[in-house]
C-alpha cells in the first residue's frame, strides 16, 4: 500500500490499519488544496533545487553563528526582542487591538481574515476591561498593542499604554505601527508611557523599497524609545532591494528587522494570482485548525529570508535580524492547548513542537512488541488493544524495537468538547527504530 504522508513523499506502508488511519488524516489536507485551487491558487510543485537550497543556507547559518529557536522555525542574529522570546509559548504574553481601522489597504494584510472584521473596523474593544480580566497581569513579560493602525486614535492609545505600564510592570511593552502619523509628539508621549519598543510594520514598495520619509520616521524614533524594530515581509523577487534596504538600516543602527514569512491570507487572491505567487509547498508541517490569522506561506519566501540573515552575517550587522516563519506563529497556540495536560504513561508532550505524542505499532507486529515489552525487567507502559491489533507506547522505547518494524508517531492535541478536554489524534508519521532518534525526533 502506497500513501502520500507528506505533499511530496509517497511512502510505502505494509499494515492495513496504519494505512487507513494515516489516510483519514490525509483528508483534511486534501480539502485545503482544494479550497486553494477554488481560488484559482496553486500549490508549488515539490523542487527539489529549491530543498537543496534551503539546506545549504541553513547549514551556512549554522556554521556563521546564526542562533536557532522554536524547533529551527525562528532564527536569529545579534538582538532578538522580548517579545520575540515569549512568543514561543505565548503564556505571559498577550496582544491587543482595540480596532481593526487602518489609513492604508495592503493586499497582503491578515486583518481581513481577522474573526469580526468588518465590525472591528467601525468599533472598538474595551481592552482596559479586558486587561482587568487577566489572572495576575504583573507576571506578563509581553504585552502589546496591534492594528489595524493604533495611532488613528492616539487618546486611546495613550490610555492603553498607560494601564498597561501601572498593571503589568514587568511587562515589555511594544507597538505595532505602520508609522504613517508618526511625529514628535506622539513619540514624546509613547515615551511619557514608558514604551518599551515599537515595531514598524512597513510595506516595501514593488521593488522592496521603503521612502525616504519612512525611514526618516524610523531614525526619529531611536530618540524616543529604546528599541525600534522594522517588521515587514519578504516578498519573493524582492532579495536584491531588501539587501539594499537592510544596508540602510544597518547604517542607521536601528535595534533590528524581523524579516516575517509572506504570507496568503485567504483574501485578494487575484493580486497573488496576478504576480505569479503560489503557495508553498506542504504549507503547513501538521495540519491543524490554527486561529492565526494570517494565512499560508507564499512558496520561496522562506529562502529568501534566509539569504538575507546570511548576508547580514556575511556584512558584520551590527543590528538585530530574524526570521519569523509561519510555523513559529503557530506554536503558541499548540502550547496552549496542550499544557496543563496530564499525560499518560505511554504519552509525551513534545518539547519540540509541544505536541503530546505517542509511538504505535500495527497488526502482526503489534503483539511481538507487546512481548518485547513484557520481557524488560523495569516494565513499559503501554497500551495493547488486540482487537484492533495496535500497541500505543512512549515514544522513547522505540530504541528497544528490532529494526525493520513500522512505528508510527502520533502527534495529538487537546480540544475543548461540550464540557470535557478531550485528546485528539492529528497526524501519524512513518518511523523505523533504525532511524529514530529520541533528541531529534521528539
């Protein structure tokens, strides 16, 4: 039996069950490139120059000092915000928007894809009341404010700041902001409310330029707040000017530039179509119903952050440079979901990915590994239903197993259903003992 475990691997399975069950959770990937291909989007072809490429960059990071986080999906030279550091896990870090109202319509914004947002863009949350909702908000390390664009309404904004600085005095505080209205004043007060840093979400033009003006905007800031951050996407075609661009920012000495994954949002699917983009493939390395909202992954993205990390490497930058991918996004949330969990003896919780996972074997092996187990004199935890012929184990026996068995992982996450917690199998991936490394692998 033959199934594509991946979008670019077909794999051979021998045991009829695990082909079924892998199957199942195959299906709803299916269902996504179909609600892609209905837009009139595609999903790049596997290419295998392009892998090569990706492995050769990341090697080249490796060996220059590059520092890898979050399972190798955030990487980083010189400084890192705070903020940054807590995304991770994202419980002592919070952020808000109080509107969704924005001077600027960039075709590429996640905002539209946000729950609510045609409400958001006409009224406003009360996040002062939200705030005071919060368990103990002077353990927070991270707290900011986002848009849509906060300096529409700088009164609230300033109140905001203010709350936040006397409730959650531990607290990195950041805005994000396109810098469009940014001037002396507002700069003044943002640092009258102790503001930590402030992140220009900046929109390059075509070509990867920014104007003058804005990087004026951006210099002028350095006299106010400590930290100032230039987060924008890397738009595939763009590597020549955004090198250009970060030369400038260098020169300046700027705190540092997050260089984000672009990204799909789910609307204005015809400008992507228009220039060409396709997404990446295998989009997502778990599939899952994530609430982040800003998409899928534009295919070639992710390589040319990459190079651009090298050439601050390879340049001597001074300033802080990091990729955010997609994938570091989404970690949080599984975080969330899973800790707190008790697991089973036969369960881990992955500090990988934070996914609680589980080892299985299937059929005519499964009662051999039930035997294996039972022979061992400090006794294994498992699970053995022969009924269905599947033995459920810890993932770090797999080293006891003889070599030529097909294990299978199972990646689980905690959903809430009706009033209960309830564990919810997503994936299974194909292993054999011969090439499982616990380190690596979980």
């Amino acid at each position: 039996m033959l199934i594509n475990l991946d979008t670019n691997n077909i794999i051979k399975v021998n045991e009829r069950q695990f082909f079924e069950d892998a199957l199942m959770y195959l299906r709803p990937y299916q269902q996504l490139i179909n609600d892609i291909n209905s837009l009139g989007l595609e999903i790049a072809d596997f290419d295998e120059e392009l892998a090569n490429k990706k492995r050769s960059l990341i090697d080249s990071l490796r060996q220059k000092g590059a520092k890898f986080r979050n399972n190798d999906t955030s990487i980083h030279i010189n400084y890192l915000s705070e903020a940054c550091l807590e995304c991770k896990k994202g419980d002592r870090s919070i952020t808000y928007f109080y509107s969704l109202a924005c001077n600027r319509d960039c075709y590429f914004c996640s905002n539209k894809n946000q729950e609510n947002y045609d409400y958001y863009v006409h009224n406003q949350r009360d996040i002062i009341s939200e705030l005071d909702q919060v368990k103990n908000p002077e353990t927070l390390r991270a707290v900011a404010v986002t848009g849509g664009e906060p300096l529409l309404d700088t009164e609230k904004l300033f109140h905001i700041l203010s709350s936040v600085d006397d409730k959650c005095p531990m607290a990195h505080t950041r805005l994000y902001t396109n810098g469009d209205l940014i001037d002396y004043n507002i700069l003044e007060n943002l640092q009258r409310n102790n503001l930590d840093e402030i992140r220009f979400s900046v929109k390059p033009d075509e070509n990867g330029k920014l104007d003058e003006s804005k990087i004026q905007k951006i210099i002028l800031a350095k006299k106010y707040i400590s930290e100032v951050v230039v987060e924008m996407p890397v738009i595939p075609g763009s590597l020549s000017e955004m090198k250009k661009l970060l030369n400038v920012l260098n020169e300046y000495e700027i705190t540092g530039v997050n260089l984000l994954e672009f990204l799909f949002p789910w609307v204005s699917p015809k400008e992507y179509i228009k220039r060409g983009f396709k997404i990446k493939n295998k989009p997502y390395e778990i599939f899952y119903s994530y609430t982040y909202a800003g998409g899928l992954p534009i295919s070639g993205s992710e390589e040319e952050c990459l190079e651009l990390l090298l050439h601050g490497l390879e340049n001597n930058y001074s300033i802080g440079l990091h990729y955010c991918s997609l994938e570091n996004k989404l970690t949080s949330q599984i975080y969330s979901q899973n800790s707190g969990i008790k697991t089973l003896p036969y369960e881990i919780l992955s500090d990988k990915d934070f996914f609680i996972k589980s080892a299985k074997v299937y059929g005519k092996n499964a009662k051999d590994v039930k035997n294996t187990f039972d022979k061992c004199q400090e006794g294994i935890f498992y699970n053995y239903d022969p009924g269905l012929g599947v033995i459920e184990f810890n993932p770090k026996d797999i080293k006891r197993l003889q070599q030529n068995i097909e294990v299978a992982i199972s990646y689980n996450i905690v959903e809430q259903q009706s009033n209960q917690k309830v564990l919810k199998e997503i994936k299974l991936d194909l292993t054999y003992p011969n090439i499982f490394e616990i380190e690596k692998d979980i």
